[in-house]
C-alpha cells in the first residue's frame, strides 16, 4: 500500500495539487467483521473497512437501499454483495455494469472475492441470451444486454425475478448524458418488473463524488437511496485501493481524487423524461407488461398517441402491446431518435462497427476511407434507407470526411436578449456538399470532389451568442484583416472549443450521441456549433446534437458566466504564456500568433457585456 500511495501522490501532484493530504485509510479490525469478509479482505490485502464503507455493508445486509461515494476503484459493493449472499443463500442477486467490459472484469474479482470468502464462485455468471435454467445466483449483465435481451425475456427467467434480493448498479455516475437518460427508464423497467413476480429488491450503488448526487439518484434509480457522502476526514483523504492494483486504476484513482481536492466536482446532466427517449421506453415496457392507467412510466399524451396510432391496444383498462417484434431491440441507448447506421464487412456480411448517424454524415458516404481498429476500409455501398453501409478491407495511405454546411433558423418569435443572447428551440439543417481526401500522415489535401446527400433536420435547443462588430476593447485589439472589424472565424472556433471543455468539467455528460461542426478539425462531442452573420453581426450558435435537446446547452446559458470563468483560468494557467499554443487555443495558434490575444480579450468582453449589441426593443433574430 505505500508504494501505491507514493505513486498515487506523484499522479495528483503532476496534476497540479497538494497530495500530502491524502493517508491510507482508516480501518476497524478485522475481528469486528464478518468471517466472508475478513477473507475476502485478507485477499485484497487491505487491514479492513473504514466506518462509512461498514456501514454500507451493515445497511445492504439489512435491506436498505443506499449508495456510497467513493474516490478509486472501490470494493465496497463487492463486499456488501458478499456479505448478502453469505445471509441470504436463497437469494438471487443483479448486478448491472455500464457495458461489456466492465461486466466481465467485474465477473473476475466478484469470483476472486467469493472464493476467499467460501462462497460458490461458479453460481456467479455473465448473462447469455441462450443461456437455460438453471440460473445463477449472482448475475452479472452490462446496461445494454439488460435493456434488449433480459427485460423483454424475463418469462423465461421467472423462478429468478421470484426470488431477486439485491441489484447492484456498479459506478452510477458513469450514466450521464442521452446514455444515462436511457438507462433511467430501463431501471424502472426492472423495478416494474420485479414488482411484477412480487420480489422487492434492495437496490445498492456507487459513485464518484458529485457536487449533486441526490439529483442523479432522484432520476436514476426507481426507489429513494440513503446517501452515504464522502466527506473530506481532518487527517486527510482515505484510500479505498486494493493491494496490486493496476496503473489504470491509480490514475482513475488520482483523477477523482484531483476533483475531490479541487472542489471542482462536476453536475450529473440527466433528462429521463425525454420526449423521444421516453416514447421508446414506453413501447418497450408495454410489450413486456402490459401498462396499467397509474404506471409511473406512462405517460398519458404518449399513450393516447400510441393507442391512436394503433402501436398499443386497449383492453379491459390495459394497454397491450399490437406488434410481435420486441421494440428494445431498435432502441439503442446511446442514440436519439432516428437510428444510426450499421456497418458491414461486404464480403462476409458480418457486422463491424455501429456509428450514429450525425457521425455517418462526415463519415460514411460511397468511395469514403474509414478506418476501425486501425484497419482501412474504403465504403462501397450506402443504404440509407435500411440504415446500413457494406466495406471491404482496403490498403490506403488516405483518410476521407465530408465537412458539413450548418444552417441553424429560429422561431419567428426569437428574439435576442438584453445581452445579445437567445437560449431556446432551433431547426438545425446538416448538408454533406463536398467530400475531401486527405493524407493519412500529413492531412494534406489530396483530392476534393461535390457530393451532394438529403439534408438531416435536427429540432434541438441552441445558445446563440451574438458578437457587436464594434468592439469596445482597446484600439490594438487584433482581427485578421479578411474579417474587417468582425471577430475572426478562428477566434470564434477557439471559443465554442474552450466553451465545452469547460462546461464538461462542471457537468458529467458522456458524448454519446456525436457532434457535428462546419469545421473538420473540431473534436466529437455532444454540444455542436456553427457560426453565421445575422443581422450584421458575427453569432457563435452551440446547439445539442440530439432531438429536442439532451439539456448542454440550458446548463451553458444558465452557467455562462462560470464557464467563463474556467475558461479565463485555463488560458491563464496555461505555460505558453501569451504566445499560445496547442494546448490551450488548438491548432489555430499556428495560423494565428495573435489567436490567444484576440481570444482573451473576447472571453473578457463577454463576461462584461461590453462586446453585445445595443439591440432596439422587439428585434427579432434574421436567419440568411
């Protein structure tokens, strides 16, 4: 354990902070705990359990729904497991992980663990979709798998849902963004079903520290949770790290404990009653129940709609699924809306990859190069309709990508405020009219060729942040002279960048459904922008990359004012100085040496007001 606490300190300091604060935890004996997890902990090589982490395990064996926030890997909920398990054998236990991977290195150490502790490892298992009873005691699943294959077969597995104890949903904050919002609803799903075969589990999570975890858990989980809190002890930060643990998992260890010292700790952004997400979830839990009048899932214009569409049937009271295909299988969790399109091997027709359609836009197209896990495939076919592509392994030396024309048009009403600023409902139009071949290694331009496809619509929430041409800064204030007095394009870009950087680190949001922007470079998120002249003036419009919103950019408007300020802190703490570099105002420093300085003067003006428009009463925003 010291050496893991030197390395530990050393990751935090490179960070930027003070480590000295954080000690090796403090325990209670061993000879206080339960026999299982005196050997469990004796495995992991750690002296015991601190008193938050004892009281987790005391309240999961006594069937209180809790959650505890932890700063590393964390083994407590392995251990409350255990210690279930070891009282409660008749029990069945779930244990839901964010995706695949996590599911089978937590499949491992839950194996490990009850090993140690005398319990029969082989009755944990991963779940299979052709997997028969018997079934196992503990199953472990990822979110997807739970979603599409468990939840819509549950009559096959009903002597287990009769006898589920305990679900565990193992690191919480991981489900943020359009993600999290789905898995909001699938969790009710399962609690819905359990209620079903008359089972009340005791519902268990983790989490990282965030600075509102009672919000998460009000929209995440189906039951009210008792919060155990992270609190910052006197003596410094307690370690919850297993002996041998990997460099990964120091540095996930670091990050959380670099954000705790910080006091930086970021929202989560979670939205489950979207409009679209909502509607999918619906049609899925109505083929698995049938939907009573007061289902807390329902919705009462969703069901009128589905009943009038005849996508449900009303019986006797009940709403009954019509179609005989189980609707989960076309929703996907990190998707919104319109799916996205599927890639196959052409001479195999084995599946390849997914990518979401906002993506597929820039991405695939006839005659593209795309790689996937390092290897080139050129794209031979596009079938939008059946939402499908076909490639074949190509040896290329090229990389290919369609830059996108983004039209962004407002309600009539729109207006911009005081401030030179409008936060509401927008129609964004994505057109692919040019596809560009570059070089793999140095991005030189190759080829460049029209290509034309139907546009995408997107109704979505934007902020736009109108820039007065006349600039109240000081007479030297630098603008590219192709620009005239109009802030630069590259300026703006620079902004919208700094802008979701900041705005990720105070709101935990998973870019799950892609981002789009009328400049290649710009990284994958799920906040877009584009610029325009409206009005005569230069507008900066951020939008979400998803139907009807997924909340960005509600959260940037409401919180403009801190992001700057992150913002203004982050170039300031920057080592290049006022020169600018990379690192701080992207690749445009290269072009422009006057980037940053153009950049910070901006920020400033923006905080102040000093840089919006005087705008006459009633003036409406003019789309081109």
């Amino acid at each position: 354990m010291t050496s893991q606490l030197t390395q530990l300190r050393n990751l935090v300091e490179h960070l930027g902070l003070h480590a000295q604060s954080i000690q090796p935890g403090a325990t209670r004996p061993l000879t206080e705990l339960p026999l299982p997890l005196q050997r469990a902990l004796a495995v992991c090589g750690l002296p015991g359990l601190e008193r938050q982490q004892l009281e987790f395990c005391q309240l999961a064996a006594e069937g209180t729904h809790c959650a505890l926030a932890r700063v590393g890997p964390g083994l407590s909920l392995q251990l409350a497991l255990l210690q279930a398990w070891s009282e409660r054998r008749p029990g069945r236990f779930l244990w839901v992980c964010p995706d695949l991977a996590s599911a089978h290195r937590r499949r491992l150490s839950l194996r490990r663990l009850a090993r140690a502790a005398g319990l029969p490892a082989q009755q944990i298992e991963l779940f299979q979709r052709e997997a028969g009873p018997p079934h196992p005691h503990v199953l472990v699943i990822d979110a997807a798998s739970l979603h599409r294959s468990l939840l819509p077969k549950h009559l096959s597995w009903s002597s287990w849902w009769e006898a589920l104890a305990l679900v565990v949903v193992d690191e919480a904050s991981a489900y943020s963004g359009v993600r999290g919002s789905h898995v909001c609803n699938v969790l009710h799903r399962l609690e819905r079903i359990a209620r079903h075969y008359e089972s009340s589990p005791t519902w268990l999570a983790d989490y990282e520290p965030l600075a509102d975890p009672r919000t998460l858990f009000q929209g995440l989980l189906p039951v009210a949770v008792r919060l155990l809190l992270a609190e910052r002890p006197r003596d410094g930060w307690r370690l919850d790290l297993p002996a041998g643990a990997t460099p990964r998992q120091l540095e996930q260890a670091a990050q959380g404990l670099f954000r705790s010292l910080d006091g930086a700790l970021p929202e989560a952004c979670l939205n489950p009653g979207h409009l679209v997400i909502r509607a999918s979830h619906l049609k899925c839990a109505a083929y698995e129940l049938p939907l009573d009048p007061d289902e807390p899932l329902g919705h009462d214009g969703l069901s009128a709609y589905f009943e009038a569409s005849r996508t449900l049937k009303r019986e006797t009271g009940r709403l009954y699924w019509i179609g005989v295909e189980a609707p989960a299988s076309a929703v996907r969790l990190r998707e919104v809306g319109v799916s996205g399109i599927q890639l196959f091997d052409a001479q195999s027709r084995k599946p390849l990859a997914r990518i979401d359609r906002l993506h597929a836009l820039e991405q695939i197209f006839p005659g593209a190069v795309y790689f996937h896990n390092g290897q080139g495939w050129l794209v031979e076919e596009v079938d939008t309709e059946q939402r499908r592509a076909f490639l074949r392994p190509a040896v290329v030396s090229s990389r290919s990508e369609c830059p996108l024309a983004i039209d962004v048009r407002f309600p009539p009403a729109a207006t911009l405020d005081e401030q030179g600023r409008y936060t509401g409902e927008a129609e964004v139009s994505l057109r692919a009219e040019r596809a560009v071949t570059r070089c793999h290694q140095t991005g030189r331009v190759l080829d460049s060729r029209e290509f034309h496809r139907p546009a995408e619509l997107l109704i979505t929430r934007c902020l736009a942040l109108a820039v007065s041409p006349e600039l109240d800064g000081p007479p030297e204030h630098d603008v590219l002279p192709e620009h005239g007095d109009l802030p630069t394009e590259g300026v703006l870009d620079a902004l919208a960048e700094l802008l979701r950087l900041a705005l990720f680190s105070l709101v935990r949001c998973e870019p799950a459904s892609g981002s789009v922007s009328n400049r290649p470079a710009s990284s994958l998120s799920s906040l877009g922008h584009t610029i325009q002249t409206l009005s005569g003036r230069r507008v900066l419009i951020l939008f979400d990359c998803v139907p009807d919103g997924s909340g960005l950019c509600g959260r940037l408007a409401t919180r403009l004012a801190e992001v700057l300020e992150v913002v203004t802190r982050y170039l300031a703490g920057c080592a290049c100085g006022a020169r600018g570099c990379s690192a701080c105002v992207g690749s445009g420093a290269s072009h422009n040496p006057k980037l940053k300085k153009q950049l910070r003067q901006l920020i400033e003006e923006l905080r102040l007001g000093k840089s919006q428009p005087q705008l006459t009463e009633g003036e409406h925003i003019r789309c081109l």
